[in-house]
C-alpha cells in the first residue's frame, strides 16, 4: 500500500487556522489546504476527547464502542473509576491494520494505554499513568532506544499552577517543551521504523487553548505560538515521511471559550425540589481543600499520595457528588459535564426514581433545561436537551446520561433562572468558581486536511465525521470496512482509483489490549489530577 502519516492536533480549530493561514503564519497549513482535500469534522455528542478519540479509532459511535468519558461515576464505589482502552468495545484501527498484515507505527493517541500488541510498534497517550508503566508501549521497551537517542520522554507538564498565576507565555514555553521531547521521539520512530500507517497526535493544541483561550482577543494572539509550533511540526513529519507519503490531518473537536453554564445546574435542581444538598458537605469546601492540597510541592503531594492514595482520589468524587443528598435526589449534574442523570432505582446504589416515573420525570426535565436564561440577559441558554437514543445507537446506549445538554454558545452565562409550570429558581454563584484558570473548552467540529497521492482535488468533502476516518483509512490500505462501523468511506475526497474502487465490507471484529493491572490508587490520583486540570473531571 502507499504509506499514509495521520497527524491529530487535539482540539485544532479552522476558526484560528484559517485566519493565521490568511496571514501567511501557518506555511503547512497552506500546502495542505491549497494541494488536498479538507472540511470541518463533526465530532461525538459531548465533544469529549476520551469517546471522541475511541470513536475515531474505532469508526463506532459510543454507544457501540462503550466509551462515552475518561472515568465512570462509581457512584457505588464512592470513587472514580478511569476508563482505559481496555474498556473499548471494538477492534481499533490499529489492530485491523494489523490484522490485515499492514505495519502501524502509534504514539501518543489518548485511550491507547494499555497498548496493544500491533504488527508495528505503539507508544500509549496521556491517559497513561506514566512512561514507566507496564504496556505503556509495545514492544515493552521500545522508548528506551528512543530516549537514549533523543533525550527524555514526557508524557505530560502540569501548567496550571501558571495558569493559575496569569504568567501565559509560561503555559506555553513549558507546554511546547514538553510536546517537542515527544514529537522528536516521534520523528525518530518514523525514521527507524517499518510502517504502511504512522500515527502521532498533538496534545498542545488542546492543553493550550484550555488555558490560553481569551473571551476578548477574536485573534487569540496567545496561542500563535502553539499553532506556530503544530505548523513547523507537519512540515518535519511531512519532510520525514516523504514526497510518496499520504498525509491526513485531523482534531478530535474544535474548539472556544468555555461555557461555564453547568456550574449553576446543580443550584437549580435543587431549588426546583430535584435535588438534596447534603447538610454535612459543602462542594466549596472541598474544592478549597483540593486547592490547596495542589498548592503542596510535588514531592509533598505525592507523599501525601502515597499516604493516602484511597482518600486522594475520592477527591474526585466528592467535588462532583459529595454534596449531594442522594435520598433526596431524583435528578443532578456533577457542576462540570453538561448533562443530568437521574437517579433511577435499579440502576443507581442510592436509586430512588421508580422506573415507571422515568419518562414523566425526562420530560419534565427537559422543559426546565429548554427554558433556563441567563439573568444577566434574559436569553435562552439551552439549543437541545438530548435523550441517549437520540444521539447514540448501540448496545452501550443505556450507559449516557439520561439527558445530554447543548449550550448556546452566543456568550458566557454568567447565572442560570428558570420560571414557569414547574416552579421558579435562579442562580449566580458557580459551584466552582475557582477553576477560572481553564477559559477554553471544546466545540463539536475539529478539522481534516488529506493530501497526498491517495486523496484527491481539494475543498471536495461533504459532511464529514469522526467516524469516517477509520473506514476510509482501511479502504486506501486495501482491506475491507468491518460491517458494525458506523462511519463511511470518505471516496469524494480520494484519488482513483480509491475513489471509484467499490467499498468492501467485512465481519465485525473484537479489540484486544495487552492485559495488565488496573490503574492503582496511586496511579488514579496522578490521572485525576492531570484530567481535573484540563477540566475534564
Ligand atoms: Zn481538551
């Protein structure tokens, strides 16, 4: 097969890439947009980087593939419990590929970890606790050639402390940093490695725009420097790939400023008589105490980690249900994901919702939801409160929230009101004011640029989503679209004689991981830390 290099750039937007390419800052960008193919790329529901990568990976929307989150609620637990790719219900691109005795060269793609083993090499993403864990890459030791060879390898920088503190160009210098010790890991194994499929992602894009992203600079200035950055990188894997090489550019969602407008949610269901607080627990105080547990040192932090692994990563869990009343609870949110559960008997450890009062309860709901304002401009905040077969098919289907919200992103809210049948409630104080340090958050279209032999003349695609890359992927590799992928050949956007080549369909196949021990406590409280800081949790 012609080789083909994937390159994600989490959370890349055209919003900024058209303008800076307008402006001659972004020279691969142009090539690639003046010489391939491109549109937006519609992302998963929730815009969230964990089922969104799953479902590229897999062409399977979540309710096929299972993974709609980076961690499930353990409510009965009492703690969080982080998703891995073990969770993944599907065979991955990955492992089609190498089935299909095609070589595969990966690295860095979230919900990777743990690896599989590939006709190729695998290096997991930043959901991986450390470089150091067990099948964090495949074969078992394959970064220690690589770091003898370009230096240190690092997974992940935590930047929120500068963030927090307002020093910008810091976020950056050190996010960049960080990127580069693995974009020229990267570059070595595209070198030294056999491949028919390279893939790397970007993990800048999205890390910087969470905390750089300013609600008053349209031309979001402190940011260049990143996309800058992502630029020059396409230009060094295209120069190492080579001429004959195919390139397909692609982000997981766009991006733009955060809508804070789950925060209040909770405040509402409880005025509205939906929810309980708990008298004994105040979320404010837990997020102070989580505060300034960050405000430790590392080493200081990490002694406690050690010392208390269990009581850190309940953490977590109390900041987004530790101050709720659950036998007084039929509805809620967790002040961060822009949905409501309800809290269904049966289902729920603390279960109260007869099943026969469900439907009467979601319709009710939803009427709040669609009439909730903004006090400070009367407008509506709500475009569509969805119901999980609305938006997802599948067997994993019954594992959404019961109801998925979708923002108006006209501006910020600064408060939630509801009034009408079903009572009166109004709220201006966030449950998490302190997090202002993230001011950027996803959107549901990220990018795709392909250029190169394989694809063809440029501005030609139509509608095209997430779940399209695997299948068209397997089609210019020559093997056939396993039966149970929800997306679809991508042939307006090939060259012949991909295009006009007839689809074959193949026999649904399982996904297998290496097996390996769950995340330990410890490692769960590194994961939270990193995923709290990007907003995530
Ligand atoms: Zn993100």
């Amino acid at each position: 097969m012609k080789r083909l290099a994937i390159i994600g750039l989490d959370g890349a937007t055209f919003e900024l890439i058209h303008p800076w390419v307008e402006q001659g800052r972004l020279p691969n960008f142009a090539r690639l947009l003046e010489h391939g193919a491109s549109s937006g790329l519609r992302s998963v529901p929730n815009m969230n980087t964990a089922p969104a990568w799953t479902t590229f990976m897999t062409g399977k929307n979540p309710g096929k593939h299972g993974i709609f989150w980076f961690a499930e609620e353990g409510n009965a637990a009492g703690k969080v419990r982080f998703v891995t790719a073990a969770d993944r219900d599907g065979a991955s691109l990955w492992r089609l590929l190498s089935d299909g005795d095609r070589r595969v060269c990966v690295m860095n793609v979230p919900l990777t970890y743990p690896v599989e083993a590939v006709n190729g090499v695998m290096v997991a993403g930043f959901d991986a606790p450390s470089t150091s864990s067990r099948n964090f890459t495949f074969p078992e030791n394959l970064l220690a050639d690589v770091e003898r060879r370009c230096g240190p390898y690092h997974l992940h920088v935590p930047v929120i402390a500068h963030a927090e503190a307002g020093r910008r160009s810091r976020v950056a210098e050190d996010i960049l940093k960080a990127e580069e010790t693995r974009v020229s890991a990267a570059i070595d194994l595209l070198q030294s490695e056999p491949w028919d499929v390279f893939m790397y992602m970007i993990k800048a894009t999205d890390m910087a725009a969470h905390y750089l992203w300013d609600y008053d600079s349209p031309e979001q200035h402190d940011l260049l420097p990143v996309y800058e950055y992502a630029d020059a990188a396409l230009g060094r894997f295209a120069e190492a790939a080579g001429e004959d090489c195919g390139m397909l550019v692609m982000s997981d969602h766009g991006f733009g400023w955060r809508q804070p407008a789950a925060e209040y949610l909770n405040d509402i269901l409880a005025q509205l008589g939906y929810m309980g607080k708990a008298q004994s627990h105040s979320e404010g105080a837990t997020w102070r105490a989580f505060r300034i547990a960050k405000r430790l040192g590392p080493r200081a932090k990490g002694a406690v980690k050690r010392l208390l692994p269990g009581a850190y990563s309940r953490f977590g869990y109390r900041v987004r249900f530790g101050g709720i009343d659950w036998s007084q609870t039929r509805a809620y949110c967790d002040n961060t994901r822009s949905c409501v559960w309800i809290n269904l008997r049966g289902r729920n450890p603390k279960g109260l919702v007869e099943p026969g009062e469900y439907q009467g309860l979601i319709d009710e709901l939803r009427e709040v939801l669609l009439a909730l304002t903004d006090p400070s401009t009367g407008e509506r905040v709500v475009e569509a409160a969805w119901l999980p077969e609305e938006i997802y098919s599948g067997p994993h289907t019954s594992s959404a929230p019961d109801i998925q919200i979708d923002w108006n992103y006209d501006r910020p809210v600064k408060g939630l009101k509801y009034e009408g049948r079903l009572g009166s409630a109004e709220s201006k104080e966030s449950a998490k004011g302190t997090m202002n340090a993230l001011t950027g958050a996803h959107r549901p279209t990220g990018i795709l640029l392909m250029s190169g032999p394989q694809f063809g003349p440029p501005g030609s695609l139509e509608d095209a989503k997430l779940q399209d890359i695997a299948p068209t992927v397997l089609h210019i590799a020559g093997l056939p679209v396993p039966d149970d992928m929800d997306g679809r050949v991508l042939a307006e956007g090939l060259a012949e004689p991909y295009g006009s080549t007839p689809v074959e369909r193949g026999a649904a196949k399982k996904g297998e991981v290496m097996s390996g021990p769950a995340y330990s406590d410890e490692e769960a409280a590194e994961i939270e830390d990193r995923l709290k800081a990007l907003g995530y949790l």
